[in-house]
C-alpha cells in the first residue's frame, strides 16, 4: 500500500481494511432485491491515527450481476453470458 498523509493534521495515515460497499439500496416493494442486484464495489480504506479521518478509495473492479462470466458456445465458437439457454448467434441449445 502507498504510503499516504491525512490532509487535516498531515499525519502518516495507516491502512485499514479492503472491504466491499453495497451498491444499490433497499425498496419498499421489492424489498432487498434492488440492493442483490446492484452488486458490490471494493475499496480500500486508511484511517489518521491522530484525529480518526477515514479515507476510501476504489479497489479493483469486482464482476457485478451485469458483469457475467462469459462462454463459448461449442458450435460456432460465439462467446456470450453463461446464462443464455442458447446461443444468440447460432441458436444452439445448451440443454
């Protein structure tokens, strides 16, 4: 990690943690889906030891659900979601 000062006391901030922040939010009618859906972003977090200012800054880039794993199909060689039943291209059938 590099090493970083605080801008309010100028002080060394030390690393703290690598967690992931939830993205989407709760609804009234569906409930925790919307949040499920929206997926999570990494960050990495510093904390001041003198006057305990929190810094975050993004991670790497995680996949969200809008970020599928990706897969050939055996026919004509098409890469697309892992989730299609068939082939947009072809319309193979994976079942």
């Amino acid at each position: 990690m590099k090493p970083l000062t605080c801008l309010r006391c100028d002080t060394e901030m030390n690393f703290l943690s690598e967690e992931y922040l939830q993205l989407g939010k709760t609804g009234w009618i569906l409930g925790d889906l919307p949040n499920l859906i929206a997926g999570a972003m990494k960050v990495v977090i510093y904390i001041c030891p003198s006057c305990k200012k929190l810094e975050f800054y993004a991670g790497e880039n995680i996949a969200t659900d809008d970020e599928l794993p990706q897969k050939t199909c055996p026919r004509c060689g098409t890469v697309h979601d892992f989730d299609y039943p068939k082939c947009p291209n072809c319309k193979f059938c994976y079942e």
